[in-house]
C-alpha cells in the first residue's frame, strides 16, 4: 500500500506515542493522567486562592472553592473530550475572565457591605449568574456553526500570533513564580529537559512520564528537605500538609455541589463585562484546537470541531456556573504536555477529568496535590509555556512568509498584543477606575453616553485591552480580511489542509 498522503492532507511530522484513539495499559493511563491533573493543578487553584482572600472568605470557604473549582474543571473536560472536539484538550479556570470577576467583586462587595452580608458568597453568586448567561451566548455562537463559518476568516496568519501569545502572554507565571526559589525551579528545569530531551531517547519511561517523574522527585526532596528543617513553614519550597489535615474527607449533599453559594443572581454591567471574557477565551481555545491538533499528528481541525469545540465551551461555563466554580477554558499548559510527551490520547485526558472530579468531591486529594511547592509549579511553567509559543511559529510558518503583506499583519498583530496589555498595566487596572477617568483615557468627546454606561464600559475596555490573544486576534482578523491577499498566500490551500471528516475518530455528522 502507498505511503503518499492523500489528496488535499498535508505531510505530518508529529507522530505521538499514543494517538487520539488509543488506549495505553491502565496503570500507564493512571500516571499519565496524573501527569495532566499536576500541570494543570497550579494554575487552576490560584485563581480561587486569588479572589477568595479579596472576597473576604474565610478558610473553609475558601477550600469549598477550590474543590468547586476542582469538580467543574473535571466535568467540562469530559464535556469537550467526548461531545466537543474529541482532542486531548484539559478545560480548566480561564484567566481571560479575570478582569470582569475583579469587577463582579468590586460591585458585590460595596453591596454586601451596605446590606450587611458577606461580601464572598453574594460576588459568586453574581459570577455564577454572569457566567450562566455568558455560557448560553458561547453555546449559541458554538452549536449554531457560526465558528466553522468564522474559520476562514482565522487564517494562519490570524492563528499563529495568537498561539505565541498564549505561550508568551504566560510569562508572568514562570519565572516569578519560579524566582520564589531558583535552587528548586531550576532543578524541575533541568530534571524536565534531561527526562523528556536526553534520557527519553532511550527510554520509553521517560518518554511518556517526564513531568510527572520531575515533580514527584523534586518534591520529595523538598518534603525531606521540609522535614529536617532546611526549608521552614513558610519557605516558598516548604511542602505544607496542613490544607490535607483540614480538607473534609467528601462533599456529596447537594447544598455542597450544586449551587454551593446559593442562587444566581444577574446584573446586565456584570453580563456585559464577562462577554469581553468570552470572546478572548474563544479565540484562545481556537488557537489552542489548532496547537493540540497539530502536536497529536492530526493536522488542522476541520470546522465542525471548532464549532463543537465551543459549543462545548459553554456547556462547560455553565456547569461551572451551577457547581459554583469561575469560568473555564482550554489549558495551554496542558497542551504543552502533550507536544513534550507525544501522548495524544483522548481516553488519557478523559481519565484526568475522573480524578479532577474525585479531586472536587474528596477533599483530602485536594489537599495532597496543593502541598506541591509553588518554585515546583513555577519550574515547571517555565519548561512548558515556551513549547506552545513554538508551536505558534508552526502555525504561521503554513502561510507565505516570503509575503510583506503577511510579514507585517502577523508583525504587528504579536507586537500590538504584547504593547497593548503593557499600555493598560501602565495606566492603571481600568475595572478600579470610575467611568470619567475611562472617559479621559479614551474618549473625552462622548463623556455622556459612555458616562451613563459607567462600570460596564470599563470592564469591557479593560477585558479586551489585558487581554494580548484578544488584542492579537482582533487585529490579525481586520487586517487579514482587509489588505488583499490570496488563499494561498494566507496559508488557506487545500494542500495545506486535512478534508472535512479528518482522522479525528470522532463523529463529524
């Protein structure tokens, strides 16, 4: 039988150990698995442990979010790795929504205080009725195939600046978080280079466990380490087992699971502001389809997955919203696991999604995986981030870069979505101004009209504008489709494409 590609599919060079529909021996699958849940684990608990102290929580409400958090992350995934794209794709807690739950916070909070009521179960309350009203417009935009229409407006051009900005835009969580304590970050660095670069050459082990091997041996050294006296409570590489000891063992009562704070409530400024959230998030899990696709030897995805993909996206937003957890997107950092291990299968990403679950319903598990050190968690930010900036180029380089008209739209989209950010951090966070001061920063000729819209405005100003794969994308689609250029030019021949149907093992009727 022939070796050629097929008409119309495009030569791949990624060749995973495991693809999307194989199933590796079960106690494989398990540590994979784990592999997925610590990448993701970091991230996803910082934002509770972020807006949980700035909602005036307390320590077990605080840890009823997290394992909130923990139980939504684990149901959107299966959402998305069975009825979505069927990719290895991890959801979890998207940072794009960050800016519009600072200012859902901001305004319950001023309301909890002239009510007399705790400011943090009234602002989730506010930010699960945002994210439920949120979630059905991300379903419409979805389920309604307006994305599959929208895939020739995202051509690589569009695609690959947006993909870099995703490894890029992250840099605050690696070395920062990493400088905490270079000593450890910087062996997790260099136990991941040497498990995953040099030793996984001849050695299947390490080719499919180097993250998991790197953090399970560089945390027991801190933990010994820990326990000597070396690294004292309150070291940034002291492993702490206290959250274990006050973690309830399960939470199974439906007051516990399903709307834990209580009923939702909605405000039309709060909904308003979390659709700017939205729309970055679409665009940052279109590029990440294309990234994990790519990485799982797939080739480009065909347009019904994108439009499932979303569609699947909001079915996820809304369970966070019902469970009582933020928003959730797809994991860069995950799908940077999968271009460093070459394990591609769904049926891997779906058993994480299990434990995810377990993790939200037995809080003890919670508790053992948050006593991870945070220099851990940063060395391992600062090995992965990079891949998926790279995989950007990838993306990019399927366009024409002979081309002075792609040359300068991919140019300035990066470049803009690198400066624009900058600009807003400069100026001062937008959501903690009032609507003059927006009105100053932007435009003082219609003072009334935006006046009246006040809060709102802000938050979707400031969502936009922090947001680099936002700024990126919208740039990159108005001049893609404006300045004149053809198919082949953009990267959008059919050579460079997989037909309609691909090899996804996944239904596309």
């Amino acid at each position: 039988m022939s070796n050629e590609p097929a008409v119309g599919q495009r030569i791949r060079s990624v060749q995973p150990i495991y693809g999307l529909n194989d199933k590796p021996a079960f106690g494989q699958t398990l540590v994979l698995s784990a592999q997925h849940v610590l990448t993701m684990f970091g991230a996803t608990v910082s934002v509770p442990l972020l807006f949980g102290p700035a909602m005036g929580m307390t320590p077990g409400e605080i840890a009823r979010l997290i394992s909130s958090v923990m139980l939504c992350s684990g149901l959107a995934t299966l959402v998305q790795t069975t009825i979505g794209t069927g990719l290895p794709i991890v959801q979890g807690v998207s940072f794009a929504f960050l800016g519009a739950f600072f200012l859902i916070v901001s305004g319950a909070t001023v309301e909890a205080e002239a009510a007399g009521v705790a400011a943090g179960p009234l602002a989730m309350q506010y930010i699960a009725g945002a994210i439920i009203l949120g979630a059905l417009v991300e379903m419409v935009v979805g389920f309604s195939g307006l994305v599959g229409v929208l895939r020739r407006v995202l051509s690589p051009v569009v695609i690959g600046p947006v993909i870099m900005l995703i490894g890029l835009a992250l840099f605050q969580h690696g070395a920062p978080k990493a400088g905490t304590h270079w000593p450890i970050s910087g062996l997790t660095i260099v136990l991941i280079i040497v498990f995953s670069l040099i030793l996984s050459r001849n050695s299947r082990f390490f080719r499919l466990f180097p993250i998991l091997t790197a953090v399970v041996a560089v945390t027991t050294l801190c933990f010994i380490l820990s326990k000597t006296g070396v690294f004292p409570t309150g070291h940034p590489s002291n492993v702490n087992l206290e959250a274990v000891h006050e973690a309830q063992w399960i939470r199974l009562t439906p007051g516990e699971l399903l709307f834990p704070w209580g009923w939702p409530k909605f405000h039309l400024g709060f909904f308003l502001a979390i659709l700017a959230g939205y729309l970055a998030s679409m665009v940052e899990s279109i590029g990440d389809y294309h990234a994990v696709s790519y990485m799982a030897g797939a080739g480009d995805p065909t347009s019904k997955q994108l439009n499932r993909g979303i569609g699947s996206e909001g079915v996820g937003c809304f369970l966070t919203g019902v469970f009582g957890g933020f928003a959730s997107t797809s994991y860069s950092e995950n799908i940077g696991l999968v271009g460093l291990t070459k394990v591609a299968s769904r049926w891997v990403v779906q058993v994480g999604a299990v434990i995810l679950i377990l993790l939200g319903v037995f809080g003890k598990f919670g508790g053992f995986a948050a006593a991870i050190p945070g220099s851990v968690v940063g060395g391992l930010y600062c090995a992965l981030f990079g891949l998926i900036a790279a995989v950007g180029v990838q993306q990019l380089a399927k366009a024409d870069l002979s081309s002075d008209r792609n040359l300068f739209i991919s140019g300035f989209s990066l470049f803009m979505g690198l400066s624009v950010p900058a600009y807003f951090a400069a100026r001062g966070s937008v959501e903690g101004l009032q609507a003059g001061q927006v009105l100053a920063l932007y435009t003082p000729t219609v003072e009334g009209l935006l006046d009246s819209l006040g809060p709102t405005l802000a938050g979707i100003v400031s969502s936009i504008g922090s947001t680099g794969m936002a700024v990126a994308a919208i740039c990159g689609i108005v001049l893609d489709n404006v300045v004149p250029g053809t198919d082949e030019e953009r990267g959008l021949t059919p050579s460079l494409l997989v037909p309609e149907g691909g090899d996804l093992g996944v239904g596309d009727d």
